[in-house]
C-alpha cells in the first residue's frame, strides 16, 4: 500500500475507493489488457487473441450448466499421512491454498443438467497447488463417479493439473488406480465417462483419468502431456517442436477427438451427452 | 571385482583386508587364521549394522546398484521353458518392457516386467528399463491373452519411470500408461506385482496394480524420484536425500502406509551380494501369494483387486 493510500484510508469520512486492484485483465498470451468484466463476460477467453485462460470451478460450472446445479459435497480424507515438509510444511501449504482459493482441495463435483440433459461435472482448480491430485482428488473424483452411477447419467471431468502432489509421496500415485477403478464401474454401469483436457494436464493424472474418457476433449491451446517439457529438453538435448504438447498437436497425433473453443463447449457436451446416455429400457 | 556404493567404504576396506590375509596366509607357513576369521566377523558385523539402517537415500542407491538381480537373471533361475512374447501389434517391440510365458515352480504363469540391462550396450537397448508406449501396450496384450487362458500374471518392477522423449509422448505415453494400469485391474487371474528394484512412477503402477504388492526389502517405490522431488520442491536435485526422507519411498514406510502387501527380505547386505539366494526367496514367495487365489473365481479376484485400492487413502 502506498503512502497515499494509507492516509486515504485512514482518514475516516473519506469514501473507501471502490476500484479493485484486478479491474484489467492482462491476457498471458498476447498482452492484451481487457477490463476483467469483459473478459469475464467473454468466458475469460482473450478477445483479441483467443487465449483460453484457467478457470476454477465456480466460473465452469456456471458456464457449462443450466441455473439450478448443486455442488457436492467434499469427502474428508486422512491430512498430512506423511508429515511431510520441503521449505514449507505441507499443512502449511493446504491451509494457504485453502484461504485463496476458499476450496476444500483440488477437484469440485456438481450436478445439474446441461441444456436439459443430467450430468455430474468434476473440475480440477489449478488454483489450488497446481490442481495436484492428491488423496483429496483421488477421492473427490470416486464421490463424482459414484453419484453419476447414482443418478443413471454420465461423469464430465475437466483436468487441469501439474501432477500427482509429491507432499503425499506414494499415495498420490495410488490415486492413479483409485481413479481408474472409479471409472471401470461407470463404465460397467453403462455410461459414459467424458473428459475435458484443459491448460494444463500433465504427469500422472494425464497417465491415469485424464486419458481414459470415452470421449476425449481438449480446449485449444492447451498442454497437455505426460513428461514435464523441461525434463524431455534435459533428456534429448534440443529444442521441442513447435506446438509440441499443445491441443492441436495432440488432435493431430490421435489423442483426442475434437478440440472446442470455450464458447461451443456447453452445446458440444449437452449434444455428446444426449447421444451417449443409455436408453431408457422400455418398461 | 563388485561395485562398492560410497557408503559401502568402511566395509569394502575391511573386505580387501580379509582377502588380502587369506591370500597371504595360504601363501606362507604363518598360521593367522584366527586373526582372519576376527577380521572377517567384524567386516560381516559391520555389513549388517549397515544394512540394517540405511536411510532412504540409500536404499535407493541399493535399489539401483549395478549388481542388482534384473529381469533377466530372475526368468533365468526362477522360470522354466521361458517363452518370450514381442511386439506391441502397431509400433514396435519395446525391449524396456519384456514378457512371456512360462512355468513357476509348476504353476504356468505369464510374467511381465521392466529390464534395465548391466553392461552399456544391453543398457542401451533396453533403454535403461524405460519404457515408451509400445512397451506399455504390448504389457497389455500379455494381460489380456493371460486373463483369456486363465494365466496369472507376475510382473516385476524396475524402472526409473517412463521414458520422457518427443516420440514417446507423440505415441501417447499418458494414454498408454492409463490403459495398462486399467488393463492390471481389469483381470480376472490374479495379478503379483513385485517390486525389485525402482519403482519409478506411473512407469511403475502401470504393471503394479496389482492383487499383491511385494516389495523386496531394500527397493524403492516412489511418485517421484527423490532427485525430480528435490528439483521442484527444494528447487536443486543435491536435496535427493531430503526428498528420499520426507517421500517415503523404503518397504517398511509403504507397508505401514498400506501400499504394500509383503516385503521379501534380502539377504546381508543386499540382493547384489548373494543373488541366487535372493532370487530363490523371492520366487518361493510369488509362489505362495499365487496359491492365495486357488478356489477363487475371476469375479471375486477383481474385486479384491478394485476394493484394496479404492481403500487405500
């Protein structure tokens, strides 16, 4: 706070100044500034440059859902097993995360319908430790695909995450089949399992839920991939690709199915759902 | 000549010694033999106060020492009329990843796992146990032809991890690990997965999703390897110690954690210094944890597969 501010604020019949430090937006890609409303407005993608910036889970769910969506709600998981500590401890950092992002941990679930068709959406919150997937995670996304099953339609979930959360060494390596077997009994159960890939999916969450939906879409522009870019340049010794990684490329190579601009991908999903929920049998 | 690990020094000298007497003694007339079996004691003595508290960082220097038993020397001792199976159907034949078929102490078995190689050119070939998609796809079609004739499948872990290249990632190393660890928990015959050396990461779950989880005593099994841990979260690899502290990456902390199921021991001072004995003990126990699942039908071996790791947390 600068001197000026400190006396202004200090002095008691003065009008506090309404005007929030984050009124522009600064678009990462291109450096666009656009007021936040408006990049709010135009689903917090870059209107200059298309740039699909991160979103956390309160901003999808109202994107991607009809009014009227319920959140559910966050299973409690075991905190800290390891007592773990780098520079910081690790409680230390969930407590943080706790208080930015006002989350519980890393995935939200909800449930409502999209343009009338019922789903349960996961979405990961980059946000919170770089959406880690974690206990916390593992077990967020079994309630998701345990209350699909429950309500008879299918599990959309949007990833965005840096990896497995090392502060819980090898039980963060354990949500990897934990995920899986969750979404085995979806897909016993006969529905379908979608996933959204958004910037950026990587590490061990890419290698375990992220790349087993039975459709597979990806939000342009964004990282995707299993090793860490900097960990292949130190392995091959030279530059990656141009595009390398990215949605498009992975489009390319055969990895997803579609790449959707933010603005389509509300009547994309409510389409895909239509089509892949079960029939009712005739009774 | 065995390879010493650093913290191996005192041990190694007292070893020379030893060696260094009994030549001298089997040369000469001098009768020493009772100072050279107190010497002797004494470098066993202090081999085994060693081993018996190596911290995490060295265990992972154990779990990665040259000397270990790999793949190979296990298929040789441990199974008979060993049939390799190659190639992924679509790519190629990843030598990172190795299986087939064979026989267990009479049981038939199907048997997948990572090779590292021992020598520079065979470590190269193998590309050092990682593995690129092909491997982990052709791990899936191992699974799937044992799960179809009934076959258990054992499967040994050694690897770094995955390998991290501009190919491996364009073929969809993701997808490929994901699809091998939903093929593990898919089976209908059981799964053993042991750990035998490094369990590097997604690299490592994708052939360790398993019914059991044994881990031989001085192996690794981490999310991350300590040096990786280190870079990010202290930002410098020197802290692989710390990181190797704080992950828990030894036997005995994944065993009370859950993760694991069983440790096999190993002999004095490591698998590397008495490999057929190792071999042996660790044969014997995939052999009992398989007869675990006689009587068991396919249903119900799935299951316990499914719920042991929805339970984990």
């Amino acid at each position: 706070m600068s001197w000026l501010n400190r006396v202004r604020q200090s002095i008691p019949f003065l009008p506090k100044r309404e005007t929030p430090d984050n009124l522009w937006h600064k678009c990462r890609e291109c450096g666009t500034m656009v007021f936040t409303k408006e990049y709010q407005e135009n689903l917090s993608v870059c209107p200059k440059c298309d740039h699909h910036g991160r979103i956390g889970p309160r901003a999808r769910f109202e994107q991607i859902f009809d009014p009227g969506y319920s959140t559910l709600p966050q299973p409690q998981v075991r905190e800290d097993p390891l007592k773990f500590r780098d520079s910081k401890k690790y409680t230390d950092r969930i407590k943080a995360a706790r208080q930015s992002t006002g989350e519980q941990d890393a995935l939200i679930n909800a449930s409502g319908t999209i343009e009338g068709e019922r789903a349960v959406i996961g979405v990961q919150d980059f946000a919170f430790m770089g959406g880690s997937m974690g206990m916390g995670v593992g077990a967020a996304f079994v309630t998701g695909a345990r209350a699909a099953i429950e309500a008879r339609c299918p599990y959309i979930i949007f990833t965005a995450a840096g990896g497995a959360r090392m502060q819980e060494g090898i039980l963060s390596l354990m949500q990897m089949p934990k995920t899986t077997v969750a979404i085995a009994e979806l897909k016993e159960a006969g529905l379908p399992y979608i996933v959204v890939l958004t910037d950026p999916t990587t590490g061990g969450v890419t290698a375990s839920y992220a790349m087993l939906g039975d459709v597979q879409i990806s939000e342009p522009g964004a990282l995707i991939g299993f090793a860490g870019q900097r960990v292949i340049e130190s392995t091959i010794r030279e530059k990656l690709p141009e595009g390398f990684q990215r949605a498009e490329y992975l489009l390319d190579h055969g990895m997803v199915d579609m790449v959707v601009h933010r603005k389509d991908l509300r009547e994309r999903l409510a389409k895909l759902v239509a089509y892949l929920t079960p029939q009712k049998a005739a009774a | 000549m065995a390879t010493y690990l650093d913290f191996e020094k005192p041990i190694a000298e007292l070893e020379a010694r030893v060696a260094e007497l009994r030549d001298t003694a089997a040369a000469g007339s001098l009768n020493i033999d009772a100072e050279v079996d107190k010497l002797e004691a004494k470098a066993e003595k202090l081999l085994r106060d060693t081993y018996g508290k190596l911290t995490p960082w060295q265990k992972t220097q154990v779990a990665r020492h040259p000397e270990r038993p790999h793949f190979k020397d296990y298929i040789a001792a441990l199974i008979n009329d060993f049939v390799p199976l190659a190639g992924d159907r679509a790519f190629a034949d990843d030598q990172a990843i190795i299986g087939g078929l064979g026989t267990l102490s009479g049981r038939k078995v199907m048997v997948i796992g990572h090779e590292k190689g021992d020598d520079t050119a065979s470590r190269i070939k193998h590309n050092f146990g990682m593995a690129k998609p092909e491997g982990y796809r052709k791990a899936i079609r191992l699974m799937q032809l044992a799960d179809r004739f009934g076959i258990p499948v054992v499967t040994l872990v050694d690897t770094p991890g995955a390998f991290p290249g501009v190919q491996a990632e364009e073929r969809g190393q993701a997808e490929a690990i994901a699809r091998s660890t939903e093929e593990c928990l898919a089976l209908s015959v059981p799964i053993v997965a042991v750990i035998v050396g490094e369990g590097g990461s997604g690299g490592a779950i994708a052939l360790a999703a398993a019914n059991r989880v044994l881990m031989l005593e001085h192996s690794v099994y981490a999310v991350i390897s300590p040096e990786g841990c280190a870079s990010i979260l202290w930002r410098t690899a020197e802290k692989a110690a710390d990181a190797a502290e704080a992950m828990r990456v030894t036997a005995d902390h994944l065993k009370e954690l859950g993760v694991i199921d069983r440790i096999v021991a190993e002999p004095v001072g490591g698998a590397h210094r008495q490999r057929e004995a190792a071999i042996a003990t660790l044969g014997a126990a995939i052999g009992e944890e398989l007869d675990r699942y006689a009587g068991m039908t396919g249903a119900q071996i799935r299951s316990e597969r499914r719920q042991k790791f929805l339970s984990i947390a």
